[in-house]
C-alpha cells in the first residue's frame, strides 16, 4: 500500500485559499480515479476536485465551511503499490458565480428566478460549477454508468441524493444530468414519491457556505450601511411589445429579443441626464464617481445563487447587440465560464423575476452602486385612454431602489418619469438619441 497527498491546486485566481462547501467522500470510502472528492468556492467561483489516483480515502483535511490554503494536502488516499507521483492540475478555466435571480428572463431559462426580462422559461439551462482536471479526461456521459462517472452540479447532486435517485440510472443530453432531467426520471419512474398531499420533508439543518454566505454577507452589508428607498412606477408596454414581435418576425439570424435589451437601451437614454444615479459611492473616503459610460449590471440566477454579470459600455450597443451580450454572460455566468472582470465593475443594475415577477419589489442595491431598478411581470389591465374610454392595455411597473445619501425621491421620481417618456415611445427608444 502507498499513501498519496491530494493537495488543493493553484486555480488559476491568484488566490491564498478555498472554501470547502461539499464533501462528496468521507474517511472509509473507496474512490475510483476521476471520482468527484469535494467542491471548492473560490472568489464566486465553485470547483469541483477529482481524484488523479484510485485507493480508499483515509484523510479529509477539515469540515464544510473550513478555508483550506492552496498548496495544502485536502485528501490523503491509501493506493495499491508505490506512491504516485503528484499529478499537476491543469490550468482552471476562468471561474465565476454561477444569477438575480435569475434568475432569478432574457435568455429562457428553468430557475423560478431567471434572468431578466419577462419571457416563458424554458426547461434544461442550467449551468454547472467550473471543473479542474487532476487526472484524464472523463469518459463521455451515457446512461447506465455508475454514478461517480456521471456529470452533474452539486445542486443536482444533493438534489438526487435527498430524492434517493442513482444518477446513473439517468438518462440525459448535453455533458451533464440536469435539473430537467431528474424531474423526467421522477416523471416516468416515481421516484418513490408518495402521492396524495405532498411528501413529508424531514427537518435539516443547511449551514451557510460558499456562494450564498458571500450573497448573505454582501446583503446584509447593502442594507447595513444603505438607506433604501423604493419608489415604483407604472408604465405601458403596449406599443414596445407591438414592436419587439414586429422584430423579432423578421430577426433573419439575430438572437430573439425579449424586453430586457429594450429596458437596458432605455435606461442608457436615460442615465446621462441624472448622473447622480448612474454612479458608486465610496463610504469609506466619502466620494461619489458618477461614471460617463453605462456598464450595466444584469442580475442571473445560477445554481449556487444570485450573481451580476456586467454588460461594459451599454451606451454604445444598440438593441441586438445588447441581445447577443445578454445571452453570451447569461451562459458564461451560469457554466462558471465568465472572466472576473464581467462580474465587477457595474454602475447602474437591473434585476428581473420575469414571468414569476410580482406587481412591485424593492430590489437591494448592488453596493457600491447607489441605484437598482427590478422589472416587474407584464400585465394585461383595463385602462382609461382617450376620453375616459377603457381599453385593454400591456402595463408593468419598475421599481427603483435607491441610497437616500447620495439620490434624493425627487431626482428618483424625474429619472422614472424620465424613463417612462422613453418606454412608452418606441421610436424615440430605437432612435440614435
């Protein structure tokens, strides 16, 4: 027998440390080569570490929630005969959070948060955590392999375990056992889910790692050391929904457009007259940077949680290039694929629940920002147009979060009028000023 050091990689970050936030072994256990060990959380980044070697697991280097230095041993494995040589990992690919919600619906996808926007949520898009290769490449996926060989988040994982379904067991297509495809399984297999009410849920325990702690701590900061305010507005989308099908029916190869890059081009009309709110607020040197150039934070929902990916220079694309940015962060965000820099750096956010969104909400600022906008559902209403004649009209409201230090409910209420003259003309929405 042979002891073999599993010691966690440099990922590629620049980083001293990572979080633990699953363990997929514990002491005792046998493990195949390739065989999912823990996931890792860099800076809003979950990694996924395999085993270069085959044995039995005979250490585990602390619990969920520990940090554990890069260069540190994490796994220590009993192998048959000499000890192998260490295994350099290959370079990660660049990690990112996996959305706002969702995100929580400009590109269409199966979170009950999707990302913004307000179009029918297709099923299958999820997005897994990054993953760094210690060993060879994993066979393709097929169904009917064991379980350990199988591709799969860990929100899909923990899922399938509480459920009792052998990933293995799970047919599926793409690179990876998806949200979608455990829901067909328990469709056509039952998945010993009792009938009638409702499965009882047994009572747990969820300790707070990884992503979510960093959203919880982030929230909390936001809120701490914010004075929020919210005001909302109601806006008629009847003609901009005219307009967004009339372009979409003759789209030819560009992507589809949903009501987010509308929404995003209106606001970056908007924006330069009311400076105060396009800006971030340093709290600690007590200065405000009201920013020329509109980098335009998107809140997306991602397995692990909420993050902001940043569409740079959204003054300067028009409605379907900022279609086709929209689409590529949304994947880039939610497969671990986007660059640190297209997660900093926003000046202004818009978050949407989409099709799940209420009448109102009062979204939480993305600190240092000083201003948040959240779109609400679209929604058919009578309304009185003309000479108090009714009329069935498209209407959603916005609603606007802002920090009462450095924005005033004056300059709020002008900015939503403001933007309300844009929306509600198409014309001059789509016009080049």
């Amino acid at each position: 027998m042979a002891r073999y050091e599993f010691k966690l990689p440099d990922i590629g970050e620049g980083i001293a440390e990572a979080e633990i936030v699953a363990w997929h072994v514990k002491v005792g256990d046998a493990v195949a080569e390739d065989q999912q060990l823990a996931d890792m959380m860099t800076d809003k980044a979950t990694v996924e570490m395999e085993s270069p070697v085959a044995g039995k697991v005979i250490e585990v280097a602390g619990a969920v929630g520990d940090m554990i230095p890069i260069g540190s041993v994490l796994v220590v494995i009993e192998t048959e005969g000499a000890a192998a040589p260490e295994t350099k990992a290959t370079e990660a690919e660049e990690p990112v959070a996996d959305g706002l919600v969702p995100e929580e619906g400009v590109p269409e996808i199966e979170s009950p948060l999707p990302l913004a926007g307000g179009e029918e949520p297709r099923s299958g898009e999820r997005g897994g955590p990054v993953k760094v290769e210690t060993g060879p490449p994993p066979a393709p996926p097929a169904s009917g392999r064991g379980e350990a060989h199988v591709q799969a988040s860990p929100a899909v994982r923990q899922r399938a375990r509480d459920l009792g379904i052998d990933l293995g067991r799970v047919k599926y297509a793409g690179d990876r056992v998806r949200h979608a495809d455990l829901d067909a399984w328990l469709l056509y297999n039952g998945g010993g889910v009792a009938h009638g009410p409702g499965p009882k849920r047994q009572d747990e325990d969820v300790k707070v790692v990884g992503l979510r702690r960093k959203i919880a701590e982030n929230m909390q900061e936001a809120k701490r050391r914010i004075p929020h305010f919210t005001l909302v507005e109601e806006y008629d989308v009847t003609a901009l929904e005219e307009t967004r099908a009339m372009m979409n029916a003759d789209r030819g190869a560009n992507p589809k457009l949903t009501m987010l890059p509308f929404l995003i081009t209106a606001l970056c009309k908007t924006l330069p007259d009311f400076p105060q709110i396009n800006a971030r607020y340093d709290d600690e040197t007590n200065v405000i940077h009201r920013s020329g150039a509109v980098h335009m934070g998107m809140a997306t929902q991602t397995d692990n949680g909420l993050s902001v990916a940043v569409i740079r220079g959204a003054e300067g694309r028009d409605v379907w290039n900022l279609a086709g940015e929209i689409l590529r962060l949304a994947e880039a965000t939610r497969t671990g694929k986007a660059a640190r820099e297209e997660l900093s750096g926003s000046t202004f956010t818009i978050s949407s629940l989409g099709p799940w969104g209420g009448i109102s909400s009062t979204p939480v600022i993305n600190r240092p920002e000083v201003a948040i906008l959240a779109v609400n559902k679209v929604k058919e209403m009578p309304v009185v147009v003309g000479d108090g004649e009714l009329e069935i009209r498209k209407m959603m409201n916005l609603s606007i979060s802002c920090d009462h230090r450095v924005v005033d409910g004056w300059d709020a209420a002008l900015f939503m009028q403001a933007l309300k003259g844009v929306i509600e003309n198409p014309l001059r929405l789509l016009s080049m000023r």
